[in-house]
C-alpha cells in the first residue's frame, strides 16, 4: 500500500523573497542596487521639500493678504 502526503506548502512574504534574491548577488550588484534605492529616496525628498516649500509660501501669501481671492473655491467644480 502506497500512501501519499499531502504536499506542504510555506508561505514566503515578497520582502523576505526580495531579500534572499538580493542576498545572493554579487557585492557590486548590491552596491549599484543600493546607490539606486539611496538616488530615489533622495528625489523623493527633494520633490516632498518643493511641495512644502511651496504650500509654506502659498498660505504665508494667504495670511499677509497678498492672495485677494478665496482659495477654497479653487477646489470646487
């Protein structure tokens, strides 16, 4: 008599996936991924800085009464 387990499966998370994928590349692939992920986070905080700078000058506008319009209605369809 031939008996049969059912087959064990093991969930594996993408992130521990990615890190063994990334574990197991040369030194230089993982420094050029690494300056890669270092250059996009750097541009994602020079865009994110913009968009502060620019909201902090629009309501400094605002609040000295530079802006004569209503800023609310901008929004409104």
């Amino acid at each position: 008599m031939i008996t049969t387990l059912p087959p064990q499966t093991k969930e594996i998370s993408t992130v521990d996936a990615l890190w063994v994928l990334i574990q197991s590349q040369t030194k230089t692939v993982r420094k050029a991924l690494t300056k890669r992920l270092l250059a996009e986070q750097d541009q994602t905080k020079a865009q994110q800085k913009m968009v502060k700078d620019s909201l902090t000058r629009a309501f400094d506008e605002l609040h000295s009464g530079k802006v004569h319009h209503d800023a609310r209605k901008l929004f409104k369809k």
